[in-house]
C-alpha cells in the first residue's frame, strides 16, 4: 500500500523505527491506532515500520 491515504492524514516522518509490539507502550500506540483507524489502516500503518508517523497520526488526532 502506498502512503497516499495515509498521508493525508500526516506526512511520514523521516525515522525508520517501526513499533516494537514486545513494547507495551508500542502495544498501546497499536491499539489506539485501531480505536482511531479501524483494523485495516492500522494495521496498514503499523506494517510501514513508521513509529513516529504512528504516534503523530494519533497525536493529531488526540482531541477527537
């Protein structure tokens, strides 16, 4: 999937770090993404390997 969709949401950043899902903070990130995304984007998103796009998808999302 390319970052189209997801991009608009916000730019991904220049970090290559991806979640680390033995992390429960990572876990939560995770799961928030799924509560603010749905499933699929999600898991769309975890897949890219992005760990501060992630967390910059929820922060801006924070007030919703």
């Amino acid at each position: 999937m390319s970052q189209g969709a997801l991009g608009v949401l916000r730019p991904p950043s220049d970090m290559t770090d991806g979640l680390d899902l033995s992390d429960p903070a990572d876990v939560d990130v995770a799961t928030r993404l799924r509560d603010v995304l749905g499933d699929f984007f999600a898991d769309k998103l975890i897949a890219m390997g992005d760990a501060a796009w992630a967390r910059a998808v929820l922060n801006d999302h924070s007030s919703s």
